[in-house]
C-alpha cells in the first residue's frame, strides 16, 4: 500500500492525505531519508523533501530554475524565510521543481540583472537547450545562488536598484518587489 504524505498545515484542504508532516519530521521513501522543510509562502503550508545524503530537494513551487512561485496565500516575510532556506542547502544540491518555467523566469531574470555575467550565460544556455526541447530542469542549489533573482534580493545592488528597493526598505520589502516586479512583468 502506498501512503500518500502531506503538509500538516495543508491537511483540511489536500483530500486523502494519510501521513501529514511538518517542517523537522523526516520521511523514508525506499532505502531513503528526507527531512522535510517547511517553505511556505507560495501557500502557507508548501513544504519541500531534502534528502541530504543525495543532496536533492523536491521543492514544488517554492523554487524554479531562476525564479519562484507565486504568492498566493504567504507573505513576503514567510516567503523570503523560505527561499534563504533553501539558498542555505549545500551549493551541490539538485533543485527538484514543479515546473518548466525557466525561458520567462530568465527573460525576467535578465530584466532586472542584466549585468550579471552568470545569469547571462546561463540564459543563454537556457535558450539554446529549449530550442532542441531538452529541460532545463532540475537545476543546482549553487547556480541559483548565482542566478536566481529571487534569492540574490540580499546580495544584488543591481537587482535593487532595478526594482525600486530603497535604503529603508527590509529583505522582505525588496523580495515583496521582486515578487511584484515579477508578477507585472510581460517580457
């Protein structure tokens, strides 16, 4: 029989949930162990599965190559809690994601950092790779930190200055911009 394994938080919501969990507990799939993550902020109960003995992480939509979810039920503090989270994982983790977003969550990366000479690179061989229809999924923790928009709100001045963070702005205000920028944009 197979237990299907989900948030404690999202437990009313989710039907047929038969093992719920919550960010600390772990889990044993096969011969594996993961540890699971609390990264709400895409919904309030989204949680990830690290395995840090393969160093993999299935994060649904908390994390894409070169972006992250929306915010449909989390806050910015929430969310930006969640992504440095996961930014915090070993540089050789892969980054297990829901979804094949990586052509527009690059074209916005660029937008917004175009000066970064890792993120053009890589944007690079996004479009090359999706021009023969290969994935560009799963990607690594490390070339995210490089990369991603979404977790170099800290690190970036050009990123920052492109969105409109402002000296008394918080790290959650200038993910919140970010996020916002994202959501608008149509590039």
């Amino acid at each position: 029989m197979c237990a299907v394994v989900g948030p404690t938080k999202e437990k009313e919501k989710i039907p047929g949930i038969d093992v719920a969990v919550g960010d600390g507990d772990k889990v044993e799939f096969g011969a594996s162990e993961a540890i699971v993550l609390d990264v709400g902020g895409h919904t309030n109960g989204h949680i990830a599965y690290y395995f840090p003995d393969a160093r993999k992480v299935f994060c649904g939509d908390a994390l894409f190559a070169l972006g992250c979810g929306r915010m449909f039920e989390g806050t910015p503090q929430q969310f930006w809690r969640s992504l440095k989270r996961l930014r915090d994982l070993p540089d050789e983790t892969t980054v297990y994601c829901a979804h094949e977003y990586t052509v527009s969550n690059a074209k916005f990366a660029l937008s917004v950092e175009p000066g970064n000479l890792d993120l053009v690179a890589r944007a690079k061989e996004v479009m090359d790779k999706r021009s023969r229809n290969e994935p560009t999924v799963p990607s690594m923790i490390g070339e995210e930190k490089k990369t991603n928009p979404f977790l170099r709100v800290d690190t970036s001045d050009e990123i920052r200055r492109n969105v409109g963070v402002t000296s008394s702005d918080t790290e959650d205000d200038a993910f919140a911009k970010v996020r916002s920028a994202k959501d608008s944009f149509r590039g």
